[in-house]
C-alpha cells in the first residue's frame, strides 16, 4: 500500500471504531463472547469428529460432499464441475481466496465475477488486487480512486459519488450474472448435525448465488461446529465485531438444493434456487495447525488493532488472512519460507491482536512458536545471522 492508502484505511478504521464501541461494550455482547468462545474451543478440540457427522448429514440432505486434503485437489473439483462454463461468479469468501481460483480460471479462461462490491473493485484495480480487510476488502481506497478504477475499467467517466459508482458496479453485476448458471460462495459456520451452511452478507450478493441452478460452497474445516445455534451465535458476535451491528441484513442458512412437493407430494428438485449443493470441505493443512489458530471468527479486530498492520496495510499477511494470525496460518496452508514472507518478524508480539480478539486467540505466543521453527529451517531476518555470528566471535551481539 502507498501511503495515501494507508491514510485512508486508517480512517476507515477509525469509522468502524468509533461505530462499535458502544455495541461491544454491552452486556449482551461480552455474555455472547464467552459463549462464542467455548464454542470454538470445543469445536477446534473435536474438528474431526464434526468433519466426519458434518459429511454424513449433508450427504443425507441431499448435497454432493467433497474433502479437498488442499488446495489443488479443490481446484479439480471445481473445475471438473464448471469446465463446461464460460464465466462464473462468487461472494467474497477468504477460502475461496485461499485456493487461488481467480488465478486459476484465469488460466482456464473462464471469467469469475466479484459480486461483492467491495471485492469487485480490487478485482477491477489494475494495481493491487490484495483486500485491505476481511469484512471491507477496499476500505483502503478513497473514492477519487474508486471511480477512477470503475470509470477505467467500464469505459465510462463517473463522478466519485459512492451513490453513483455503487449503481455503476451493480448495474455492471447484475448484467454478468444473466450469463452465469454457478455461483462460488463459502461459510461462515457449518452446523455439523443439522447439515447445514450458515452465510451472512449484507448487500444480497449470496442470495442471488444460491438461485444459480449449481451452488458450490468451499469451506475450511475449521468453521465447523455442532448445531445451527452455535453457528448463529458465532456469526452474531462476528457481526457485532466487525460492522458495529447486531445482526447482518441477510443470514443465508443452506441445508439442502431447491426442492418442492407442491404436486402430490412428489418431491423436485430445482424450484427456484440451486439444483445442485456442492460442499468441498478444504483442510489444506488445518489438521496440523495450532489449535488456537482456528479460533479465529474472521471478524477483522486483530488488524484494526494492529499498530504493524496500521503501519504497512497487507503487506502483513498471507492473501486474504491479514496480520499476525495470517501470517501464523500461512505456515500450515503453506510453509515456514511462506509464512516468513508474509511478515513473521514484523510482529511486534505486543498483544494488541489478543486483546481485541472476541475469542482471545494468543496470535503474539502462536507467532513466537512459529519463530522458533521457523528459525530452525534456516528463515530468519539477516540481521539475526550477523548478531549470531559476532556472539559467537567475540561473546557481544553488536
């Protein structure tokens, strides 16, 4: 990020602050954290258990179900699914990102629309398509520089009115979804039992994907939990944290495709919304992560915390996993050189994360953990190699 765009996301950071400190101060709030919290520690503890009824139920409710071990075994089965497609679309979803299927159909040539809008225009940016935060993927852009993306991008000069370039952009979405029949979204919780993909959003994106007539959900393993009142529960703390409100316009809850039994009882498929439900289940190193790791309910706090991330913006961070937790998560997803490129030595291990953390993930000890091996592989800053080698010379660090 240049330093216009580290302005102007840490005013918007600002805006959110200021937004929500009354709602997490409530006592509804802080009960619901304590609830959230035992919830995901239970639900990290016994993953794969839940993984294994979570596959049986959806299985019975009529969905096709997929465990991808990483992220090219759910590449294949996405692509063995929309090979035949020309263009598909998709919700904002970290996990999606995490598989790199942008890059993917790219290379496929099938075309992927943004429906959110905030990720629509980074993926619009010719120069920096990396989000600036989970919940407000452009919030680093002012809106001079929004309407100069759109107004490039679309061929037509527009004033930089959010108004405006919100109609363009959805005018501009809702043209291209007319040619889609697939729409790509993940989760924010699985209810293991009931079978079913709780998904929040606000602008209504979701909902036109899952009435497209094939509707695949890619979600990591760690968004399970045991019922649908537990995944409730996590996404209404998620919302609380990361926009300041009680509740999200729109709580999508999929437990199975579209059907009727409107004719005699004779159940069909394909009503109104998807015909086919498919869930790939992605693991892609999840299984060896710190537990504490997958705590995380993807609402954000850390980074607006983050006086490292309020310095450097994305640099900080693995895709769409920002800041220190981020960079912790890409040494599973990936490995100790990735996680050291992400930024493992930028961590101040101030804490600040933790603090404003709702299930208190200990990023700061989780980070120090992965320094240890990471130094052990032989990636540490150069600067580390000198101070060891004049110890060792002459007992003095400098």
């Amino acid at each position: 990020m240049n330093e216009s765009e580290l302005e102007t996301m840490r005013i918007s950071f600002q805006k959110l602050d200021e937004r929500r400190c009354e709602i997490l101060n409530n006592p509804q709030i802080k009960k619901m954290q304590e609830r959230v919290k035992r919830i995901r520690e239970e639900s990290v503890n016994n993953m794969e258990e839940l993984l294994e009824t979570a596959q049986k139920s959806f299985k019975e409710n009529g969905m096709q179900v997929f465990l991808a071990e990483n992220d090219k075994k759910a590449l294949k089965i996405i692509y063995d699914i929309i090979k035949d497609d020309k263009i598909i679309a998709k919700s904002k979803s970290n996990t999606v990102s995490e598989i790199g299927l942008s890059q993917f159909l790219k290379e496929k040539n099938i075309d992927l629309v943004e429906t959110d809008l905030g990720d629509r225009i980074v993926q619009l940016n010719p120069h920096d398509k990396r989000p600036a935060h989970p919940i407000g993927p452009a919030l680093h852009l002012n809106v001079e520089k929004i309407a100069e993306i759109i107004s490039e991008s679309m061929g037509e000069q527009i004033k930089p009115n959010p108004r405006i370039i919100m109609e363009m952009v959805k005018a501009n979405v809702q043209e291209e979804l007319t040619k889609c029949q697939v729409g790509i979204t993940g989760a924010n919780s699985v209810a293991a039992e009931d079978g079913s993909l709780v998904m929040v959003h606000n602008e209504g994106n979701i909902s036109l994907l899952t009435l497209m007539d094939t509707h695949i959900v890619v979600v990591g393993i760690d968004k399970l939990v045991s019922t649908i009142e537990d995944a409730i529960s996590i996404i209404k703390l998620e919302t609380a944290y990361a926009t300041g409100t009680k509740i999200p316009s729109y709580i999508n809850i999929i437990s199975a495709p579209s059907k009727t039994a409107d004719i005699e009882k004779r159940l069909l498929k394909g009503m109104y919304g998807a015909s086919k439900v498919v869930v790939i289940f992605l693991d892609n190193g999840r299984k060896n992560a710190i537990k504490e790791c997958l705590w995380c309910i993807g609402c954000g706090s850390c980074i607006v915390a983050c006086p490292v991330y309020n310095a450097v913006g994305h640099e900080f961070g693995y895709k769409g996993y920002l800041g220190g937790r981020g960079v912790a998560m890409s040494k599973f997803i990936r490995d100790e050189k990735t996680s050291f490129d992400s930024g493992l030595y930028m961590c101040t291990l101030c804490g600040l994360c933790t603090l404003e953390c709702p299930v208190s993930t200990p990023t700061s000890e989780i980070v120090e953990k992965i320094r240890f091996n990471s130094q052990k592989a032989g990636f540490y800053p150069e600067a580390h190699k000198k101070i060891r080698k004049n110890i060792k010379s002459s007992g003095k660090p400098f």
